[in-house]
C-alpha cells in the first residue's frame, strides 16, 4: 500500500470515528429511541435503562464479524448479567420476527435481540456493524467500538462501567474524550 492509501485508509477510518461518537447520545437518560423484544409489540424506551449499565450492540446475522462476536458476547452475558449489565443486541437484519427467532437459535444466542424503531436507527445512525456502545452505571457514554473488540477490552470496560469509573485509557475512551 503506498503512502497516499494508507493515508486516505486512516482518513476513512477517523472520519467514521468521529461520527459514530457524534451520533450516539452521550448520556442514556438523553436518548430517544425505542426497540421491542422479539415477538412483543410493546415498544420499550432505551432510556428506561438508564441507572445501570447498558452495553448496546448492532449487528446483523448477514455481518460475519458480528457473528464471529456472538461467543464473546454469550459469555459476557453469562459472566455480568447478574452484575447489573443489561445486553441491548439491536438487529440490522430486514426480517420477520420468526426468521429473526431461528437466526438466535442458530447461532445459540443467549442475550437479549432485539428489533429497533426507526427512532433508534435515526438516533445512532450506525454506518458500519458491529458497533458496540457501553454505557455506565450512571448512564454516561463511556466506550464504543467498531468492530469486534477483544474479550480482555470489553471485560475490562464492562467492569469500569460496572464500577461508574473511567475506563481503562486506550480504544475503549470513546474519540470524542480523548
């Protein structure tokens, strides 16, 4: 790769960047978008969360990193859903409940998928999945990702969040605080 695509190849990514921390709310209690649980009508606000920690992801079965993501989150799942973590899987997927039911099944998804509202997709505005925002004990923004981050990144980020600390400094501290 020569020196002016490896420049516009970091260009790219920092704009990304910069725009999935733009878009997310920076504060749960701020945002407006809703989802609802598989096969439920009832619209829930992502703001009811606020007051324990959140981390929200988006993904689609179609998106093979965020496929290959599903055994981490499983056991991050299992390892904090009793610590006060609440997992938010927002699909991508344009699907019918059923299908979006057998793809859970499939892939031995044990947390929360969930379909979003307009409203959501609007508000977070997610150009490249997976992409994963953890918000903290008090609601406050504190990581985000895209991509897969590492099991050692996430847990240690879950655990600050858990905590209402600052996160471990490093990809974790959301672009806009650094």
């Amino acid at each position: 790769m020569n020196k002016s695509s490896k420049f516009i190849l970091v260009l790219a990514l920092t704009a990304i960047a910069f725009g999935l921390a733009w878009a997310a709310p920076k504060q749960l209690a701020d945002a407006r978008g809703t989802y609802r649980l598989l096969g439920e009508n009832r619209w829930i606000p992502l703001q009811s969360h606020a007051g324990r920690s959140v981390l929200l992801v988006f993904w689609a079965s179609w998106c093979l990193p965020c496929v290959s993501e599903i055994p981490n989150l499983n056991a991050v799942y299992e390892k904090f859903e009793h610590s006060g973590l609440k997992i938010v899987a927002v699909s991508m997927d344009n699907t019918s409940d059923e299908n979006l039911q057998r793809i859970v099944q499939r892939n031995r998804i044990r947390y929360p998928v969930v379909v979003p509202s307009e409203d959501l997709l609007r508000e977070f505005r997610v150009e490249a999945i997976p992409a994963s925002y953890l918000y903290d004990k008090n609601g406050k923004l504190v990581a985000e990702w895209i991509g897969p981050p590492s099991a050692e990144e996430l847990e240690r980020a879950i655990n600050a969040a858990l905590r209402g600390e600052a996160p471990p400094s490093g990809p974790t501290a959301p672009p806009h605080e650094k």
